[in-house]
C-alpha cells in the first residue's frame, strides 16, 4: 500500500503561504517534525469552535461536515460543563469504585446486545482495536485475523497491522489477510454472498499457511474503504462464515457507533448480526479521550486469565462524565432520528444534484456519514479532482475529507446537529465549485 | 512470571464485605467482568479529592500518598479551569493549527536536551511506550529489546510485550530479554557496573539467537521493579553498553518525569544521560488523558516514511491546556524542590522509625518517590506483611500501594503537593500499624 490514506488532503510543505500562515507552520514542523501532518493546501488555523461551525484566526467561519469526534456539536455546553464539574470533583482510576463509572457502564451496556455484557474502557479507539484483537487471539489460540484491504483500526501496533492504509512501503505481516470492501461495483447486487466468500477464502488462505484464524475485523460502515452501508443486513453473510471457521467477529464501531448511520446507536444492529466483540472510540466522549471494549464475560475472562491489564485514565469518572453527557445529549436532541432525515435529506439533494453534475458519484452511506465518488470525464475514479473539489470548498466555508483507496471519495461526517439548511449551504457550495471547476 | 504484579493490594472476591459495598462491588463486577480490579481487602468507594486527599461515601478523608497521576494535586482549580476554558472554546484533532498545541509543544520541548526536539502526543503511556518501540525497531532494523525482570510499560500488545510483569502465564517473547532490577543488595556499591554487565549479556544473548538489538528500555526509576534511584548516574555505564551494540535508549518517564525525583523534571537528568526516546504518560497533564514520545528528528522521520500515524486525541487543544497548566502549577508553586524537600524529610523521618522496627528496610528511592522493603523476622522479603501493613493503613486513613517482584515493597508515591506534616501523619501511622503489630 504506497498510498498514505491517513494523508489524504494533507498539506504538502514547501508550497508558499501567507507570511503568518508560514510562520505558524514553521513552528509547528519545528516541534512535530516528519509526525506532523497538516489537511488543506494552505492549512487551517483554528480559534473556535461551536456547533456544528468552526472558526479559523482570520475571522473566518466554516461548517464542519468532516469531523465525528464531536458528534453532539464542537464545545456542547452540557459535555463541557458534566466533564468539568467532574474533574473538579473526582478523577481517579479504576482501583476504586466510583458511582460515576458504574452507572456509565450499566447505561452504556443497556445499549447493546444481552450477551455482550462486559466493558473494559479504554482512552482510544487505538486502544480499543489493541485489545480486541488480543482478546479474541486468545479465546480462540489463533493469530490470524481478516481486515479489508483499506481498512483502518487505529495507531498501535497490533492495530496497525490489521491496517492496511497505514502502510506506506510494504504491507501488513502474514497473519493478516485482506479482503475487498463490499463495493457493489465489485460484488453486484449480492454483496453479502460475495463478501462473504471473499472472507472465506482469506480464512482458506491463512489455513493454507497454518494460521490459525482469530476473527473478522470490519468496521460496520467500511469508512477508510470509502463507505459502504447498503443494503443493511449484507455483513450477516461474512460473520456467518467466520464463525463456522472458528473465528471471532469484532464490529469495529470507531466511525458508525453512537448514532452516527441514524439507525440506532451501533452499526452493527443495521446488518442484525452480533458481534462477539465490539470496539468504540472517536465520538464516545465528543471530544475527551475515551474508548471501549464490549465484549462477552468469557471472552474477557480468558484474557485477563493470562494477562494483567490495567488502563489507568480508562475507567475515570471524568470519562463517564463525558460519556454519560454524550448519551443525554444524543436522547435529548433526539440526534439520532436527526440523523436519519438530514442525512436522507442531504442525500435526496445530492442525488438531484448529481444529474447535472457527472463529477459526482451517487452518495453512498448512512445517516450523517456519506462516501461521494469523485469521477472524471470518463466515469473513472478522479482522486486529484476530490482534492481540488475539497480545498475550493474549503475556500467556500465548507470542511470535508477524502477517503477510499485511491482517495476519490469525497467524506462526509458532521457532527450530528448539523441541520437542514447548513445541508443545503454544503450542497450549493459544492454545486458552485462543481459549475466553477465544469 | 506467576506474579500478577498490577493486581498487588487487589481485592479478593468472595470475601464478606458489609451490604451497601458488597452491592457496589456486584454492581461493578456485573459490567467489568473479570476486567475489574479493585484495591484493597475492603474496596474503597471514592466520591471526592482534593490537594494529597480523598473522601471515601462514609465521610472518611484518607491522605493519598500512591496516586501520580494527580502530581499537582488532585481536582487542583488552575488546571480544572484550564481544561474547561479549552473544551468550550476549541478541541479539535492536530491536522489543523491550533495556538494552543504549538505553544505547549515548543514549551516542553525546552525542557529536554537539544537534540530531543520532536514530540508525538499521544494519549497515554502506552500509546507512548508502543510508539516508542515501534521507531527503535524501524530506526535500527533490530526487534529485540532489552528490559528488567519486573518491567511494567504499558497495556497495549507491544507494550505488553516489554513488560514482564504483565504476564500471568509464561513470559515475553524471545525478542524481548530481561535484566536484573540495578538492586544494590544484588550488584553490590558498583551498580553501574554491574547493571551494564546484564545489558551486555542479555543484547549478546540476543545476538546469539539472531535477534537484531533495538534497544535498551527502562523505567528510570525502576518502579515496578521495586523503586532503584540511587546511585544517581548508575544508568550511565548501560546507556553507553546499549549504543556501542548498536541499540537506542528509550527512557520510560511515564513514573519518574514531571518533577517527581525532586531533581528536576526528568528522571533520566539525574543520572547524566540523553536518551533517544523518551516515553511520557500518567502525570503529564494530571488526570487528562495525555501522553507523549520525545525523540530525535531523524528517527521521528524514519518512523513515518515506513507507516502513516495519526494520534485523534493526541495533540488537541484540551490536552496542551491541560499539559500547559501542570507546567504551570509545577512553576509556581516550586513543586519539585517541595518534593525534594519532602521527600527527604519522609527519608529521614523512615530512617529514624526502622531503628525500631525491624520489619522496614531502608527506604530507597528519589524526591516523592519512595520504596520500602517490608521485612520477615528473619529479615526476608514478606509480602503477606506488606499486604496486611497497607490494609491496615488504609484503616488509619493512609493509602499507599505494593510493588516489586514479590509484591514485598510499600510504595509511597503521593501528589507533589503532599506537605511536610502530611509526611509525618503517615509516618506516624506507619508506626503505630508496625506497633499493632508487633
């Protein structure tokens, strides 16, 4: 994989800026070295935040439609204000009990599926991949794991072999096998028959190089692969199969978890499948670092069997502060069911904007998380043009991303207030730098 | 490895506990599962902290002298407002500029020696640790790592790897060698020369089996391991041992760092020597889930040419302002030579009390950092008596922790705010448990 998916719009140094705007990366090279990677062709510097707006030091405001982690609204004032009331209060680690951390695993664990009863709570997503996957390593004695082929489970490690996008030379060890994302381009209508073969040939794969095989690996809305959502119900098929090889499945719900496909909170449920172990991160805390490990008690037990494990700022009341606020916030705001209509409104309106527009795909996706192909005049995927497209609606106050393997697809991901009418400003400015570029 | 060294003082299940915590603690174990690792015979149930103490649901104010986390004291309001303003103003992920970020990043970077000047942040030790060791491994070619026998580094797959004392079954991989904690009653008035004579038998042991050496990783206080401060600059002689075969040093801060020895900010100052890598983690921003790698450019460089890494909660405007005020509290209040100072008055104060009582060996250890030996009648390691000695302080209102091997060592490990008549509350109850018991 030489392409760098984690730079995808990033800014190239080199190129000339703004005397201030140099200088502020300049310094900013200066501390972070090669590590630091910035997104646009002039970089944005930001001052504030609020909603579903962020705004840049020149005054400027722009509406974010890229960014999950604050999926109730950047600075919600009841995250803000439960997280600090609690860091002024207790912040301890989990050696003691704490009222704040058991109700927030009880609340949160009353989200899910009866048999996955048990949480371990962790600071990242990262963390969250890291020990699923040593988790189900050990339960099943295998080591091999299945991961499709621009997957991105997180910056550890362990988790960045089972991420192909983050290879830059070379790929992930032989114990981890790729499939293709269930692109219905690739799999026509079937896609759950024909994923689900794919899987099973990459468990044969790894059998026929005496691995054992641990689990399947998916996030639930293909993100990094470009977004892939439909038809709900097409992963049952792949689980299906990794079961019947021995294997444990873990729905990695880092990008479609807490609300974001406006179909319940957890991705997963749209395909009715039950994963034997689930991940959670980005918006769990809009915005304080936190993630989560739910899984069955006795997968957990075999883990904790043979190793100690202990995340110190896992389990702290500050966390289930933020998370219990996120979970007020989403029911309060009915955020979820907002999701549905204005991502299917958003939808509606790129689909009408499309039949005048052959740069544009069809939208793909789920509630407020939609995959945009960015095509050429032949029809062909146009990664420079999705790069264009999105540094001039950055110039037009609109904040998108990239995503896919050849990182043509235009990312759509707004913090979940995002509203009707901010929709309808994204779509007019797309359509304007769409007219602008024809 | 059988010794579970991160559940040392863990509350067994079973025992009878009085209605109200018997039900927090099912509670608990409900939605943790085996996950759940409580302190303690009688688990604790916190709901308040402030400064060195913490209050218990019954009203009962203990004095924390094991938590490290909260090094300028626990709830402290410089840094509650800090991260508050931050949150409500702006928090978003480091691929945009922020002031925020880049202040924090050059104003710890000045803390460091010149050549260590790139800083990833991250979100916890482990994250650091993992990160650490991945660079190491892609700077020198080599995958094996040499650590002490009690090492503990951290909970992702990695950072599990290299820390032995993780590991309830077996041991590390055979990439992974361990030393000898630099224990004086082991190597004698020459430490150095002894500790670097096992980094060169456990890198030629390595070399013996094909394992290309990466470095050389230790904990410069050698917490876990049973807390070995003294002589300062005994690290010098493995530092030296560990380049000429070609290793890194990774200096693991996550204990040590942020003013804890008492002789300034960084364990690894106190014995003269310059790392390559430096992990930071539990004080940084205390109680902020925030952590940090501090390297040089060209490893920074040769890392992310081979893997794209993205750290989401890393380097956000929430954790410098939270980072930015640890640095600040440290400052003005003089929270380094208060633990010098204190530190040393508990020395000698400990000094005074094992004249009489036989069962404490010397206490070992840098600024508010100490290790105390727990002995047996015949002066022998006694674990069972450390354990019943911290339960019964925790009875006078004193909380401090296990470490070591054998779990035989009290370590004493307090806010840096604890204040010289705190120390001798706890010393006086130390003495009054060893009474009890004698």
């Amino acid at each position: 994989m030489a392409k760098d998916i984690l730079a995808l719009n990033a800014f190239a140094p080199g190129a000339g800026l703004p005397g201030d705007l140099e200088r502020q990366v300049a310094r900013r090279r200066a501390s972070f070295g090669a590590g630091s990677v910035l997104f646009y062709e002039r970089p944005l510097h930001l001052v504030a935040a609020r909603g579903a707006t962020v705004t840049a030091a020149d005054g400027t405001t722009y509406l974010d439609l890229y960014n999950n982690v604050p999926c109730v609204g950047h600075g919600h004032p009841k995250v803000v204000e439960a997280v600090a009331r609690q860091l002024a209060t207790l912040n301890c680690h989990s050696r003691y009990l704490t009222d704040a951390v058991t109700a927030y695993a009880e609340r949160l664990l009353a989200t899910f599926p009866p048999a996955l009863s048990n949480l371990v709570m962790t600071c990242t997503g990262s963390e969250s991949t890291d020990l699923a996957l040593r988790i189900a390593a050990q339960a099943t004695g295998g080591t091999g794991f299945v991961v499709t082929a621009t997957a991105y489970h997180g910056n550890s490690r362990a988790a960045t072999e089972v991420s192909p996008a983050s290879y830059k030379t070379g790929g992930p060890p032989a114990f981890v096998r790729t499939v293709p994302a269930p692109d219905p381009d690739r799999f026509g209508a079937d896609i759950g028959s024909g994923f689900a073969q794919a899987v099973q040939a990459a468990i044969a794969a790894l059998a026929a190089d005496g691995i054992g095989f641990a689990g399947l690996l998916v996030d639930t809305i293909f993100s990094s692969d470009g977004v892939f959502a439909d038809p709900p119900g097409f992963l049952a098929p792949a689980v299906a199969a990794a079961r019947q090889a021995g294997g444990l499945v873990i729905a990695d719900e880092v990008q479609p978890g807490f609300g974001r496909t406006g179909a319940g909170l957890w991705g997963f449920a749209r395909h009715g499948v039950v994963p034997d172990i689930v991940t959670l991160g980005k918006p769990m805390g809009n915005g304080y670092p936190m993630g989560g490990v739910v899984t069955r008690p006795d997968l957990l037990a075999a883990f904790t069997a043979a190793f100690g494990y202990f995340n110190t700022f896992g389990a702290t009341p500050a966390a289930a502060a933020a998370g219990g606020a996120v979970l007020d916030v989403l029911a309060e705001e009915g955020l979820i069911a907002h999701a549905a209509e204005v991502g299917g409104h958003l939808r509606a309106r790129l689909a009408d904007l499309r039949a005048c527009r052959p740069a544009l795909g069809a939208a793909r996706g789920a509630g407020l998380y939609l995959g945009i192909d960015c095509l050429d005049r032949d029809g062909a995927p146009d990664a420079a043009g999705a790069s264009r497209l999105i540094n001039r609606l950055r110039d037009r106050g609109m904040l998108i991303g990239a995503a896919g393997p050849l990182g043509h697809v235009l990312k759509v991901r707004p913090p979940l207030c995002l509203t009707a009418s901010e929709a309808d400003r994204f779509v007019d400015a797309l359509d304007a730098c769409l007219a602008d570029a024809a």
